[in-house]
C-alpha cells in the first residue's frame, strides 16, 4: 500500500517543476498538468536545466536526460492523473482557482488515491470541505525548492483520513523529503508562522532603524542560521545554557517576554508550556547525554565552516 509509482502534478509553475524533480529523481514517474502553453514549452528546458545543475553538484543518480524523461508535461487534466497514485496540487494561492480544480480531480481520480495541496498558507478545509470524498484531501507545503530543501508539512484538515495522511508521510519519505505532521489546521501551517515571526521583527527592526537591511541579513546568514542548518530553535536553547532548555526558559524566558510585549504580543512561557517543551527534549535527549551532544554541534559547524572557507577560496581565485 505505501508503493507509487506514478504521481501527477496539477501545475506547472515553479512549486511543480520543483517537486517533479524530485519526484523524477527518485524513479518515480510524473506528469505535469499545465493548461498555458506558453509555460508547457518552457517546462522542460526548465527541467533539463535544473537536472544539469544537480548533476554537476553531485547531487543527481543517473543522467540528466534519463531522469528527464520520467516528466512529461501536457494540457490535459484527465491525461495527467490517469493511473496516478499521488496527486499534487501547485496552483497560485486563490480559493477559487483551488476549489474549482479540486471538484476536477475528484471526478476524474480514482478514490482511494490521496489528493495534495502544495498550499502555503490557505488550510484543505477552506476548498475541499465541500467534495464527496474530501477525506482523501490534505497539504503537502514544500520548502522551496524541494528538491534542494526536503521538509514538506502534511496538514490535514478535520475531515482528513488519519490512514491517507499516514500513506502520503511515507510516500514522500520515499523520495527523500522529510514529512511533518501538522497536528491542528493554521493558517501558515509551521514553516510559514516561523518564517513570518523572524521576518516581522526583521521589518521592525529596519524600520526602527537598529539595523540595516544588510546587517540583519548578516546576523542570519552568519549566526542564526548557520545554528539552523544543524539544530532547530528548541534544541539551539537546550544546548546553548548548561542545564538544558529548562534553565535557558528561566534565564531568558522574562526578557523574551518583554521582547514580545513591546511588539504587542503577549505569549508568555508559563511553566505548564515550558514543562511541556522539557519534558519532549529530554525525552529526545537526556541530561546525561548534553555534553556529547554539544560536541557534535560543534563537529558539524566546523564542518560547514570548513566548507565556507573553502569555497571561499575558490571564489578568491577565480
């Protein structure tokens, strides 16, 4: 039950020719619905780019044009989910464009096969609750692209079979992406409210002139988020104050708040929340265990500096 071999995108913007990629790269085959046809000409020059720079990164099994010719592109719906086990749906961001997509498929799929949506913020509920078989129905939201970042958030809605979204998890495991389940329908869904809460301050900042828009790029490129490549936030907290995450929350937890207060945001860590956070890490990893693991952080950021360095070189002499 969790083999596919098949999977369609109903399309053919950059989310679907990003996942066709990754779909193609790992054996399956694809089809990309696409109804411009100036956009069905452009797709596989498109693809045949992208899988040329994949392959020269080291990061492509087999040929270009092998993996190429597992995508095929056409302006028919029908055609392009027939036999299908995966459906991914990557139109623009407009209920109505999705609902009225959505009633398309549910006609001309098989009923048992799971229908996605490559949504970014805009939950299932709000253009699926009205098919007949909308319990098939879910988001499957990418980092962009996929092919390069592999997280996806599956989000069901309350309607969602709990046996689909298990199925859809293991069939982009498969592929080599790294599925989530996201346990409640948002708006944002994680990616997105992550994303939207660093960007805010970083506005906020800009606009009260403590930072340049280059320095707080800076901050990220060369602080945060080299942390973020190795280990989330929790874990950043949990391995930076000695004593775990529970002793960061009782450190830094009040001047947090006073941070969120002064951007009219009043959320707290109360100690039921924090209670909640420790108990999950040290599930994961025990106090005992703490000092080995801060060694490996440390291992892998000398990693990547090493690597930062050495195409800074590169760049030097070229």
């Amino acid at each position: 039950m969790n083999q596919f071999k098949n999977v369609a995108l109903a399309g053919g913007g950059s989310i679907g020719v990003a996942f066709a990629l990754q779909f193609a790269r790992a054996g399956k085959s694809v089809r990309i619905f696409e109804q411009s046809p100036e956009r069905c000409a452009l797709i596989p020059r498109e693809i045949d780019a992208r899988l040329k720079m994949l392959s020269a990164a080291g990061l492509l099994e087999g040929e270009p044009e092998v993996v190429a010719a597992r995508i095929e592109v056409t302006p028919e719906l029908q055609s392009a989910v027939a036999d299908c086990d995966l459906v991914v749906e990557c139109v623009p961001e407009v209920l109505d464009i999705k609902r009225e997509l959505f009633a398309q498929l549910e006609r001309h799929v098989g009923p048992e096969v799971p229908l996605c949506s490559a949504s970014s913020a805009l939950p299932a509920s709000s253009f699926c609750s009205e098919l007949a078989t909308r319990q098939r129905c879910l988001i499957a939201h990418p980092g962009n692209p996929p092919y390069l970042i592999p997280i996806v958030e599956l989000v069901p809605a309350p309607f969602t079979d709990a046996a689909v979204v298990q199925r859809c998890s293991a069939y982009f495991q498969q592929v080599g992406m790294s599925p989530i389940v996201v346990q409640r329908e948002v708006e944002g869904f994680v990616f997105n409210r992550l994303q939207g809460a660093l960007l805010r301050e970083a506005y906020c900042l800009v606009r009260d002139g403590v930072a340049s828009v280059e320095d707080v790029d800076k901050v990220v490129r060369n602080g945060l988020g080299l942390r973020w490549s190795v280990i989330g936030p929790f874990e950043t907290a949990d391995l930076n104050t000695r004593g775990g995450i529970a002793a960061h929350a009782r450190k830094l937890g009040p001047a947090y708040e006073r941070m969120g207060k002064e951007r009219g945001q009043n959320d707290p860590w109360t100690d039921e929340l924090v209670a909640n956070v420790v108990a999950q890490r040290r599930a994961m990893l025990p106090l005992d265990q703490w000092e080995a693991r801060v060694e490996w952080r440390d291992q892998q950021l000398m990693q990547l500096a090493r690597m930062r360095k050495e195409h800074a070189a590169n760049d030097a002499s070229s």
